[in-house]
C-alpha cells in the first residue's frame, strides 16, 4: 500500500523548507504579494502554507519561515528560563513582533502595513531565498546587499565545510611543517 502525505497545510508532517534563489515580484497598493513559484513548492513539498512573518532586527527586510521552523526558534526561546532578561528581549523581538499569515489558493498574501513601511517596501520587491527562511526586500536594498555580501565573503575568504559546520574564515597563516 502507497503511504499518503497529509493535505496542504497538514499539521502532521513537519518536513524543513529549503528556500534558494532570487526572485522578483511586486507588492500592490494593498500589500498583496504573490510568493515565488519555487517558494510555493518548498511549502507545498513540507505540507504546509501557513507562514510567520516578522521584520528583521539586523536588516531592513521581512523575514518569512514555515510554522514548523518558526516552532523551532519558540521553543528555544521556551527553552529560557523564565523571567530571564534573555527570554524576555526574544519573547518580546522573535515572537510578539511576528505575523502568522496563510497563503490562499494562488499563492498570494496581505503583508501587515507596518511592516512594508518599516522595510520601505516599493512596488517592486525581491524574495531572496535563505535556506529555512526567505526574505522580501526592497529591490534596489537587495541587489546591494547581495553585491556587499559578496564583496565581504570575498574579503573574509569565508569558506563552508563539507559536513555543514558552518563559515569560517580560511587560515591565511602558515604553520611549520615538521
């Protein structure tokens, strides 16, 4: 017997979303945007189409991630313990200034008001795919944050280890060799 993926925006299955790539779209007078295509798909692909937005605290952007990798950074936070300043600063930045927002059939949303006018969002906005979360920007703010991202990683020689450990930078000094 054929096993069977729960619905669209099933609540069983808890598959990570792997967002890559650039795209362009347009945000309307009514803050409605389209996701990209291949986004949809990585929602779809993780059975789900409910996302969390919240306005980045490092750059002037949104920042978008399923529930279940949104669930993830909550029960870090809950992880905390209770009163600490640490708990109440993430509380406060990570979970209070988030949006839970649905996609409808299309593949469009409603992006809260205050958050196009915090990321000075114009007409046209770029989706900039970072692994288990994307990021809507202004076009013209995306462009150049890619071309300095680029630029310091080159500058950096940042480099990504085979098994996923992360960057580091290259060691420029020479050991002796015995």
């Amino acid at each position: 017997m054929a096993a069977t993926r729960p619905p669209f925006g099933g609540q069983q299955h808890r598959a990570m979303t792997q967002f890559v790539g650039t795209h362009t779209g347009k945000l309307d007078r009514k803050g409605r945007i389209s996701v990209p295509a291949p986004f949809r798909a990585e929602l779809e692909a993780a059975a789900t189409n409910q996302l969390v937005f919240r306005t980045s605290h490092t750059h002037p952007c949104i920042e978008a991630r399923s529930r279940p990798v949104f669930q993830k950074i909550v029960d870090g936070i809950q992880d905390l313990p209770h009163f600490s300043e640490e708990r109440e600063l993430l509380e406060a930045t990570l979970i209070s200034g988030s949006e839970m927002l649905k996609l409808d059939s299309e593949g469009r949303l409603v992006l809260p008001e205050e958050m196009i006018a915090e990321c000075e969002l114009g007409d046209q906005v770029a989706f900039l795919g970072k692994g288990d979360r994307f990021e809507i920007w202004n076009e013209a703010a995306a462009r150049a944050h890619i071309a300095d991202s680029k630029k310091r990683v080159r500058e950096l020689r940042l480099t990504v280890s085979a098994s996923g450990a992360g960057a580091s930078p290259l060691n420029t000094t020479p050991r002796s060799v015995p």
